[in-house]
C-alpha cells in the first residue's frame, strides 16, 4: 500500500473517531461537510452523463435534513418527501423543460446523499435506544458535546456512541478483511462492476463484521448476543459491500475511474464512504425495533 493511502487513512481515522466520540453538533456539522462534498462529487458523475439536476437545490434541502435529524429526529421522515416536491417544483419552473433524468438523479441525490446519512446522525445524536447500562449523560461539551472522563470504562460511555462505534467497527473490519484477503487470497471475480474485487475477499470482510459485531453484542449484553450480533455482523457485512458496488455500477455509468481526488490515495469522498450510505437505516432500526422485540 502507498505511504500516500496510508497517511491519509491514519488521518481520516483519526477525524473520524474525533467527531463519532465526541458527538453533538461537532459530530452534525462534520457529517453535513461530508455529505456536501460528497453530494457534489454526485452530481459530478451525473453532469458526466449530460443529466441537469437540481443540483442546488437539492444540496441545500440536504443539509436541511440532515439539521433536522439532529434537532427533530422523528420530524426527518416527514421533511424528506416535502423536500423532494420542492425539488420537482424547483424543476418545474426551470426555462428549459426538465426531462425525467433530471427528476430522478435530483431525488436520487436527496436520498442518497441526504436522508440516508441523516441516520447516522439519529444513531449517534438522536438516539434514545436503552442499553442496559448504569443512567449516564449523554453530554458533557457545550453543543450537546461529549468527552469520556475515563477511557478504562467503555461501559460507561452513552449507549448511542458505543452502537455507533460498533457498527463502524464492522464496517472498517469488513473493509479491512475485503481488502487485505482479497489482495493475499483472491483469486475469484465477485462482479463485472467493480473488477478488483473478489469472492475471497467479500468472505473475509463478511467474516471480520461477524467477529466484530459477536464481540460488540456480547459486551454490550444484548439480548440473545451470539444470534443478534451475528445477524447484525452478517447484515453490515453484506450491505457495506452492495454499497461499495452501488458507487461503483455509478462511476462505470459515468466513464470515471475515482468519484473525486480530494483524498490522496483514495480518490474522492463517496469512494471512501460509499460502505457507510445504506448501512445506516440498518443499524439504526436494528437496535431501535429489533432489540426492543427481543428484551
């Protein structure tokens, strides 16, 4: 791997660990960043194809859901349809008639790069999910900001940044297993989309979730851990991977070979988080339907 890669994955880990622990408005605000340049990256492949989105528009009524996800968790779902006519009507005024591509790749980007980021946002902020765990504050920063006080009692730390953190953990594992095995072992071509990738490495990513998410479920004492964390382990594996392949079945379509360059030796910002999009509507209704059924 090139010390470039390298360097700068330390350092978006790094970040990453600063905003998901200390959470609150810092965790939004840093999440919103992402989501803006990640959406422009977006439209870049769509202007790509000759598309004319909405894509003003809807950069900014993303940000607007993902605000709302922090302040109004429950008011989310109901914002994202009003978003998306405002998107249509925006449209519809535009001199030039807008063509059906235009609609779809506009509602796309507010779903795709809006709403389902605003889970992550609901799961570390807004979560009110009990874990069985001694009654903490969930922030201690200004901001709705949170700093651990002691770092030898994970226990003690709000429940929303331990599931957080957890299924992170399960998405740097499967990355990290996929691309690792894959390198050593892989021998087997898991999709015409995304040539590099393998059978052997998709297994191994699989199995790294799994081991991830065992030790999560069991530590954080859920119910039934060893089948809820290997459900859990198994759904994240699988779903960052149909995430990968969704990114890249849309730059194959644009004819490009990275989304974006910001990242030394990585590309651009949906190559980095395209593992991360649908996984979080999936953590977060696991732990707040599913758990609940169980205890």
């Amino acid at each position: 791997m090139p010390w470039t890669r390298i360097i700068t994955t330390i350092v978006a880990i790094a970040i990453a660990l600063a905003m998901l622990i200390v959470g609150g408005w810092y965790f939004t605000l840093g999440l919103c960043l992402i989501v803006f340049l990640g959406q422009l990256e977006y439209f870049q492949l769509v202007w790509a194809k000759g598309i004319a989105p909405a894509a003003k528009t809807t950069l900014v009524v993303s940000q607007l859901l993902l605000i709302t996800a922090a302040i109004a968790p429950n008011l989310t779902d109901a914002l994202f349809p009003l978003a998306g006519a405002l998107i249509c009507f925006y449209l519809l005024f535009q001199p030039k008639l807008a063509t059906i591509a235009d609609i779809s790749t506009s509602i796309l980007g507010l779903f795709y790069g809006g709403y389902l980021p605003s889970y992550w946002i609901r799961l570390r902020v807004g979560f009110a999910h009990s874990v069985p765990s001694v009654n903490i504050a969930s922030s201690n920063l200004p901001l709705m900001g949170y700093w651990p006080e002691s770092w030898t009692e994970p226990k003690l730390f709000p429940p929303a940044l331990m599931v957080t953190f957890l299924a992170f953990g399960c998405i740097w594992a499967a990355d990290i297993g996929a691309y690792v095995m894959g390198k050593w072992l892989g021998r087997t071509r898991l999709s015409d989309i995304s040539p590099k990738k393998t059978v052997e490495g998709a297994i191994f990513g699989l199995l790294g979730s799994i081991i991830v998410a065992e030790f999560g479920a069991w530590y954080l004492a859920w119910p039934y851990w060893y089948l809820t964390g290997l459900l859990l382990g198994a759904l994240i594996g699988i779903v960052s991977l149909l995430g990968d392949l969704t990114e890249s079945m849309m730059k194959r379509d644009a004819g490009v070979k990275d989304s974006g360059q910001l990242i030394p030796g990585h590309g651009g910002i949906l190559d980095r988080t395209d593992s991360y999009v649908f996984t979080a509507p999936l953590v977060y209704y696991f732990v707040t339907l599913l758990l609940p059924l169980l205890e």
